[in-house]
C-alpha cells in the first residue's frame, strides 16, 4: 500500500500467518473475506460444487441432483458462483436452449478443499454422533 492511501471499507488483512485473528473479518460485514465465506459455505453451493467436480451439468440435472433446492435458489446460486468466477456457463446454440454449467480452475481448487471436509466429517462422524448423545443426556436427561 502506498504512503497516504486509506485503506477501502472493505479491505482486511492476510489470514496467511498462522497468528491471524479471526475476528478481524468475522465481525466486519463489509469485509470480502466475509461475503466470499458466506457465499460457498451454504449449502446449496457446496453441493453444486460437488456435483460439478468431474462434469459439467445442465440446469435440470442439478436441479434433479439437488433434493429440496427451488427452481428459484438454483439459479440464483448458479449466478453467484459464476459472478465469482467458481464455474462457467455454456449457452449451445441450438433449439430448445441447452445451457451448461462447470467448474473453472478456481472452482476445482475449492473443490479439492470441500472434498477434504467431507472426507474429515465421514473420518469423525461416529465421535460427533457420541458427543450429541453424551450432550443430549447431560442437556434433557437420559430418553426413557
């Protein structure tokens, strides 16, 4: 940053050192660090995102793939992680329209790092399943 130049509202620092402070973004709602982490941890991105891993996919394929998502919220998602450069969208020029969706190379490295989340929820997921039983005995008493 150059001597006299303010920092913008949504600047904030690195989170690259090990020593970062968390809260220097969590708590600042004008902070793209924030906004970006909002918009790929909902869950309907973090599906579309799996599912375009190897593929690249029509709207009604996600959409069939997708339990629960609206017609709506698909294509809204699909607008964002496009905007943020996480997939691409391919219009064919033929009759009826045929649209399809894909990762872009920015888009596959975050897959890499969803696929490492799921992999550490199935690793632990009977130690989590242990810990809401012991937490739910403590919380309501045992279940008769």
């Amino acid at each position: 940053m150059e001597d006299g130049t303010l920092r913008s509202l949504s600047y904030c620092e690195s989170t690259v050192d090990d020593d970062y402070d968390v809260r220097q973004w969590d708590t600042r709602e004008d902070c793209e660090v924030r906004q970006i982490l909002d918009r790929i941890a909902d869950k309907w991105s973090l599906l579309v995102i799996a599912l375009l891993d190897c593929q690249s996919l029509r709207f009604t394929q996600l959409r069939r793939e997708i339990d629960g998502v609206s017609q709506r919220m698909l294509s809204v998602t699909l607008r964002h992680l496009e905007r943020d450069g996480l997939l691409s969208r391919t219009v064919h020029p033929v009759v009826p329209p045929r649209v399809d969706y894909a990762l872009t190379p920015l888009g596959r490295t975050l897959h890499q790092t969803i696929k490492a989340l799921v992999t550490w929820t199935e690793e632990h997921q009977a130690e989590i399943a242990t810990a809401r039983a012991e937490y739910d005995t403590r919380a309501h008493g045992p279940t008769q």
